[in-house]
C-alpha cells in the first residue's frame, strides 16, 4: 500500500514539475521573443550592435507596443522606426545633428537648390532657443523686420522651450499664401512681440554685383548653394573683364551652405594651395585641411569683407580664410559663430541624417564655434539704419578700401 502511494505521489510531483518546466518554458519563450525584432524587420544586423549594449530591450518594448497598444490601427511600423531614429539623434543633444524622413530629405534638398515654401530666414538654436540666424534678402522675414539673434519663443499658438531644430522648422514653413505667427523676443525688447509673416515661394538669392565706382565692386554672396558656384564664375568673368581693381565682399546676412562651395569660392582669392580650412575631428584625430585649388584670380586685389551677427558656416569659413591668409580687414559686427560642420548622409529609403563630425577653425587655428569672428573694424546698423535704408557698414568698407 506504502508502494503504491508512493508512486502516486512521485507521479503527481512528476506532473507538477512538467507543468511548471512548461510554463516557465512558455514564459522564457515569450520574453526570448520580445527581444527579438519581430517578423516586420527586415535588414537587422546584430554584429552592428556594440558588445555593451543591450539592444534587446529595444525589442521588447517594441513587441510589447505592438502586442498591448489599444488602438492598434494608429501602428505605423515605418513611423515606429522613424521615430526611434530621431530619438536617438536627439540623445547626443547636439541641434545641428537632425533626421530626416524622405519628404524632409527632399524639402531640405530644395531649400538648398535654391526654392522653397515659407517665410524665408535661416534658424538655429542658441541658449537652448530656436534663433534667427540670418533672415533673407526680399523675404517676408526681412521685410517684417526679423533680425539675426531674435529669438523665437511661440510658432503660432507652440512653445519653442523643448522643440528640436527640424520641429520648429517644420511649423514655420507651409504652403504659399499661409500665414504663422512668431512671438520674437529681442535684446533691446522689454516684452516680446507677435509677428505674423505670410509664408511665400521663396527663391533664395545667390549672388549680386554692382560697381560702386569705376574700379570698386561690391560682391554680395546670400547663400552658398550649389548654384553659387556657376553665378560666381560668370560674374568674375564680367569683373575680370571690366576697370575693376579693388573688392568689397558681402558675406552680411549669409546663413553658409555647403563646405565645398566655401572651399571653391575661396580659391578665387586664394593661390593654389593656400589654406582655406581645418576641419577637427576631435579624439587626438589628425585634422584635414581644405586647400585652395584656385584659379586665385582676385588674389592681388585689395579686398575688405561685410560680415554681421548673421554671417555664419560657410560665410565665416570664407572670412577667416581671406583674413588669415591675407590680412584682409573684416568690417561690420561680430558673425554669429556656427563653426561645426555638418554631413549629410542618405539612408536606404532615401531618408538622410545631417550629422555634426567635426569642428572647423581658420587656417590659423582659431575655432569660431559659439565666438564667431571679431570685426577689424566695428560698426554698427542700427534699426533706425535699416529704416530709413542708411549703410553705414558699406560706407567705413569704402572709406577703407579707397586707401588700400
């Protein structure tokens, strides 16, 4: 009879433990499961993944939205990715590092051709603000009185505090015959101030010539774009060819561009060879320079530059290489100090991340990051200047140039 019950009992605690080996095995399954990418993945590369992150949590929580979200038809896998990437872009906290959708990548790559929808200005983020960096020439911006370092603290009815850069950039634009309403916070303000701007096709300008006298041009670059470097060709074509002997460079209100149309620009003032840039990579990496590869034809031109708070990137590039290697003077007001440098890298889908690798410095080693460059010779404009349409930046630049 003891036998017997024995066996009963090993059989009952043998069923238990298989009961219990099942549901801890369904248990492990299920979270072995979370923490894999689920079957809508594709192109998942765990050698990618660094030994000392655990990336399975990610998986987890995906597979949980996934399993225990209410509404499951607002799930947009491709969204859920999208988003992921951004997040990740906004932990390095840094403004210029930003991801694009492929809608973005493609706004973002008009703007830069030249044409786009909106108020027409360049913006940053300076003291955790989004920032007027430089609004654009015959631009509702400018023709509303945007100035370079307003700072935008409402788009509309949104609050800037804890919106990134593509955010805000994405209220502000908006299609032609729209309006947005900036609350502008100003230095000299004691209170903010709404503005309200009707968005337009804007088509950025690119460069202008004028002569001021038989032999002094003035050369106004806006932006450099990819279309900079075809109309500076032509237009020193024109100079080349006229009485003109000496040069005021307008870099006034120029937001930069691409670093390469910067590097090509220079080589028109610049012999071939003579530095334009360093770019620092940070880490006790070796830095790489940017050279002039000329033709250096305006090279024995006496030259003075224009720069002002909105001068930045690519305009301050140009202004340090002129200054360093030259000794040319820089006329106007403090340039608003962008010396990071940006790449933009496209994805599989054709979305892009524009990514901040390095930092650049003039070819005398001075980094210009959050300083900017001083002016030789300090002038202000004024708002009453601006109304009632007096230079007095360009008339010191004359001044000087008439004596060099």
């Amino acid at each position: 009879m003891k036998t017997k019950s024995k066996v009963i009992i090993f059989i009952i605690c043998l069923l238990v433990v298989s009961f219990l080996s099942y549901k801890v095995g369904v248990f492990i399954g299920q979270e072995n499961i979370l923490q894999t990418p689920p079957s809508q993945i594709t192109n998942t590369d765990p050698e990618e993944i660094g030994e000392k992150v655990d990336f399975s949590v990610f998986w987890e929580a995906w597979r949980k939205l996934e399993r225990d979200f209410l509404e499951k038809e607002k799930i947009d896998y491709q969204e859920m990715v999208y988003g992921a990437i951004r997040g990740m872009t906004e932990t390095l906290k840094d403004p210029y590092t930003i991801f694009f959708d492929p809608p973005k990548t493609e706004q973002f790559e008009e703007e830069l051709s030249g044409k786009y929808e909106g108020v027409g200005m360049e913006v940053a983020i300076r003291d955790g603000r989004i920032t007027v960096v430089s609004p654009l020439e015959n631009t509702p911006a400018q023709r509303a009185g945007l100035r370079p370092r307003d700072k935008i603290l409402k788009i509309d009815d949104v609050s800037t505090e804890n919106l990134s850069l593509e955010e805000a950039v994405s209220l502000i634009k908006g299609p032609e015959g729209t309006e947005v309403t900036l609350l502008i916070g100003r230095e000299d303000w004691e209170v903010a101030k709404p503005i309200t701007l009707e968005r337009q096709v804007i088509k950025i300008p690119t460069l202008k010539w004028e002569l001021l006298t038989e032999d002094i041009v003035l050369i106004k670059i806006y932006q450099f774009n990819r279309i900079l470097s075809s109309e500076f060709r032509k237009a020193a074509s024109e100079i080349l060819g006229s009485p003109v002997e000496k040069i005021i460079l307008d870099l006034r209100n120029n937001p930069g561009g691409y670093l390469d149309v910067a590097q090509e620009i220079a080589g028109w003032f610049l012999e071939r060879g003579e530095m334009v840039v360093w770019q620092d990579f940070g880490l006790d990496k070796e830095m790489k320079p940017y050279k002039s590869k000329g033709p250096g034809k305006f090279s024995q031109y006496p030259i003075v530059i224009l720069i002002n708070e909105g001068s930045a990137s690519g305009a301050e590039i140009l202004a340090g290489a002129l200054r360093d290697n030259l000794g040319v003077k820089l006329i106007g007001e403090k340039s608003f100090g962008k010396g990071s440098v940006q790449e933009q890298i496209y994805l599989l889908d054709d979305s892009s991340l524009k990514i901040t690798i390095a930092k650049w410095l003039t070819p005398n080693k001075y980094s210009i990051d959050e300083e900017g460059l001083f002016p030789d010779i300090e002038v202000e404009r004024t708002i009453e200047d601006w109304e009632e349409d007096k230079d007095p930046q360009l008339n010191k630049a004359l001044e000087i140039i008439k004596n060099l």
